[in-house]
C-alpha cells in the first residue's frame, strides 16, 4: 500500500516557524506539531513528527554549529520552549509580548530573563558571530540589539521602520566591507560605503513595505529597499493595503551579496546589495508571472546539498493540494456540526447543523441538497443511517425518510416505550451507533447509561450501566459483519 501523509498547514503570521538543516532535513511548525520533511530526496517525504507541544508552535529553529545539525529547538503558545534531541551547550533566547526576554543555558539548566523595551517583541534572532549578541524586533517598528552577557545591556537602538518588524536577518559574513564595487558610489545613492572592515550588517523586514541593512558599526541604517509593486494576474497590487503584507527577510550563508525576501502575493524576491539604479531585483520562479506561490510567503530557508545543490524552501499561506476537492455550501447557511456518509449508496452525504438541520447531498450533481421539514432545537451533533422502524410522532431522536423529507421525520422514544412497557420518562439521548448489519443500535444517553435495541420493534436486548455521567460517543467492534449481501433499506438518523 502506497502511503501518504497530509501535514496539516504551516502556521501563519511567525517571523520563524520553519528551518533546514544541511542534511536537507526541513522542520515546519503546523498546528502544535513540527513536521520533520526530507527535501533531499528527488520528492519530498515526511520522514517524522516531533510531538510534546499543547498549543500552536510559534518558533522552530536547527542548531547551527557544525556537527550538531541534529538539535533542534521549539517555542509554543503554552509558554514553553522544548529542545528536541538536546545535548549541546548552547544558548536559546526567547521573547514575549510583554517585551521580556528569557535566556536558557541548557547545559546549566538556568535562565535569565531581561526587560530591554516596554513594547510587544514580534521577532528576535542570535547573533551567528557573537553568542551574546540577540537582535530583538518589535510591533512598533523598533529594533533593539542587547548583549545578554551583561544582563541585556541595550548596545544599539535601530530607529527607522514605521511598522511592526517581521523578520530579522544577521549577514553570514563579519566586517562591514563595501557591497558596491565602485569606491565612488556612497551611502547618498542608497548603498552601503567601503572601509568598514569591523561590526556586522543587520537586514529587517517591516510591514511598512521596506526592508533595511543595518551598520552595527554606525548603529544606523545604510541601505532601504522598498518593495516592488507587482502585477498579478493582470492587475496592480494595492500599496495601501498593508495587512495583507508578511515581509520575511533571508540572507543566504553562500551569497553574502545577496538578500531573499517575499513580497505581497506570494512572489519570492532576489536583491542585489552590489547593484546601483533603481531596480536591484529579480524574480524567483519558472512561471510566465514569475512567481510559484499564490499568497504570502511567512518562512524561507536555503541548505546546500551534496553536488552543490541549493534549495530554496518557503512556506505560505497557499496550498498545494493533489488531489480534486468541492464545496458545498448551497443550502445550508449554518454551520455544519456533523456528517456521514451512505454505507452502501455512494455520494450520498447527510449533515446536520447547529440550528437543529438535517439534509442530505449527491455529491456527484450540481443540486442543492435536500433538507427534512423536521428540525431539532438544538444542535445536531452525530448522524447514522440505519434501516427503518414504524413512524411515531416528534421527539428528541429522530428518523428521517431519504425518500420523503418534505413529511416530518419520526420519532423513536414512544416506539420504544411502547415496545418495552416502559412508563417512565426515557433520559435524554446524546449519541447512537448501529450494528453494519442494521439488525441491532446501541444508543448512548445523558445519564451515562447504553441501551441495546434489536430492529426494528427496538425491543430492549440490554443496559450497560459503567458509566455516571454523559455518554459522549459510541463506536462498534471493528470486525466484519456477517449479515446479508443483499441491498438493506436505510434511514438517516438524527439527534441531540
């Protein structure tokens, strides 16, 4: 059997919640699981989960230093950091949105934690030269160096961006040698000035549709890219319309003179830091619009293969599905709280929705679906099909006729009252499963009780009675049934 695996997709709106290692092994953040997916192969594969975190991965990160490509690191939402695969002695540094930063020595188990800024902290990043360097960004479009071998000393404050900081990206190179190749093209034409030979340049990426190269050495900006507004699918991109923007910034460890961002639809844009004139860009993509995803690109990451082989991995917004899906929608106008399919009559769908709906869809056919003139009060939580019994009157579990939903659906409380003799008040029904064969349901109630009914009289077979309290759902034995191969007449059943 050829198997498949279907991660669920990349979060959204994170300055880093994928990375690759130089084995091509790329780790992406989806829900509260990291996806570990080998993209050195001719197809990619998930090859593993990492799974520990209770709530939506924020952050994801390798380890950088050589040998050690195998460790890895995880923020989350339920305020914990896990280090997977954890034997080195490095530091990892984490912020809120509080403006506080917290560092962790592994090796030592301690922390320290530092409030550089009153202001919420959208990204950060270690410096790959000085272990003590972190560059923190934040929501207001502050950027902030601090050196946390002296209690988070602020060292430098990057003022510039106008908006809240997305990305931040230290340059695989020390010094501060000129980009341009020209000793008369200067700062005044937009570039970054030769004989600086000591300090790192910093790139950031804002919502204010700029990115910026920072000289640590004169603690200010020398270079600001604006990004380029292009046309898709034959119209103009809206330069007003920031919230749709998410500006991530790579600098390739191979390409110092290089710089990768994304862009407003999607597109993936290559800089030119030694290029002069108005245009430094190219386009990434094989496509006649120059570009592969179809909405914005929140993580990029780049790893150098055996044979020289680089990659260039990007996770967006969009996905790419293999295979042919519909939706349904027509009809329904309420939230669909339950589904399930015909056991023998294919594309045949029934749902049923929070406002006491029942319907049923062909999903081969262009029709609206049809729905019971019979409604429940509440929300309809399970549905069965199963064959049917004599019609009674409105209740609680009701049975609906495939063949006449326009007439009300029966109820089965008095059948089996009448059946079984009980006087009594039947306690509320929360959930009902039928034998494969038809001849036999177990109804789950309220009172944590399971009655057993023999169709289609429902005369009583048995009470279980372990639990005390409500029976949330029943599942049948996974073994075969062995009823009859004939076609059984089935009937949509509906409750609370």
């Amino acid at each position: 059997m050829h198997e498949r695996s279907l991660p669920a997709s990349p979060n959204w709106y994170c300055s880093r919640c994928s990375d690759v290692n130089s084995s091509g092994l790329l780790g992406v953040g989806a829900k509260n699981i990291i996806y570990l997916i080998d993209v050195s192969a001719s197809s990619c594969r998930v090859a593993g989960e990492l799974v520990g975190h209770k709530d939506f991965v924020s952050s994801f990160s390798f380890c950088q230093h050589e040998g050690q490509s195998h460790i890895c690191v995880s923020s989350s939402n339920d305020g914990t950091v896990r280090f997977w695969d954890a034997d080195n002695k490095n530091l990892v540094v984490s912020g809120d949105e509080k403006g506080v930063v917290v560092c962790h020595w592994h090796n030592m188990g301690d922390t320290a934690s530092f409030f550089p800024e009153p202001r919420t902290i959208f990204c950060l990043t270690c410096s790959p030269h000085t272990w003590s360097t972190v560059a923190v960004g934040y929501k207001d479009g502050m950027i902030v160096l601090i050196d946390v071998s002296k209690k988070g000393e602020v060292t430098h404050r990057l003022r510039g961006h106008e908006d809240e900081i997305h990305s931040l990206a230290w340059s695989p190179l020390t010094g501060e040698d000129a980009f341009y190749s020209r000793p008369e093209d200067s700062e005044a034409n937009g570039g970054v000035a030769a004989g600086d030979a000591a300090g790192c340049y910093l790139a950031s990426g804002s919502k204010d549709q700029t990115m910026r190269i920072w000289s640590l050495t004169k603690g200010k900006a020398v270079m600001t890219l604006k990004l380029p507004y292009l046309k898709k699918r034959g119209h103009a991109v809206d330069p007003g319309v920031k919230e749709r923007l998410w500006l991530h910034v790579h600098w390739p460890r191979e390409r110092p003179t290089q710089l990768v961002s994304s862009c407003f639809g999607g597109e993936l844009v290559m800089w030119d830091l030694t290029r002069t004139g108005k245009q430094r860009w190219t386009l990434f993509g094989t496509s006649s619009e120059g570009q592969n995803h179809s909405r914005i690109v929140f993580n990029v990451s780049a790893v150098r293969l055996q044979g020289d082989r680089e990659l260039l991995i990007s996770t967006s917004m969009d996905r790419e599905n293999q295979y042919d899906t519909r939706s349904f929608w027509q009809g329904i106008k309420s939230k669909v709280t339950a589904l399930a399919w015909h056991p023998q009559k294919e594309g045949s769908l029934s749902f049923g929705t929070d406002d006491g709906k029942v319907g049923i869809y062909d999903v081969f056919s262009n029709r609206p679906p049809q729905i019971s003139s019979s409604y429940h009060r509440k929300t309809v939580y399970t549905l069965a099909w199963g064959p049917p019994v004599p019609p009674m009157s409105f209740g609680v579990i009701l049975q609906h006729d495939p063949s006449r939903l326009s007439g009300d659906a029966s109820d089965i409380d008095r059948l089996i009252r009448d059946t079984n003799s009980i006087k009594h008040k039947l306690s509320p029904h929360t959930d009902l499963r039928w034998k494969p064969d038809g001849k036999v349901v177990a109804i789950g109630n309220e009172d944590g009780c399971i009655d057993v009914y023999e169709a289609p009289s429902l005369k009583l077979l048995c009470s279980i009675q372990q639990h005390h309290k409500i029976i949330n759902t029943l599942r049948e034995s996974s073994r075969e049934p062995r009823g009859d191969d004939g076609a059984v007449s089935q009937a949509v059943w509906s409750y609370l």
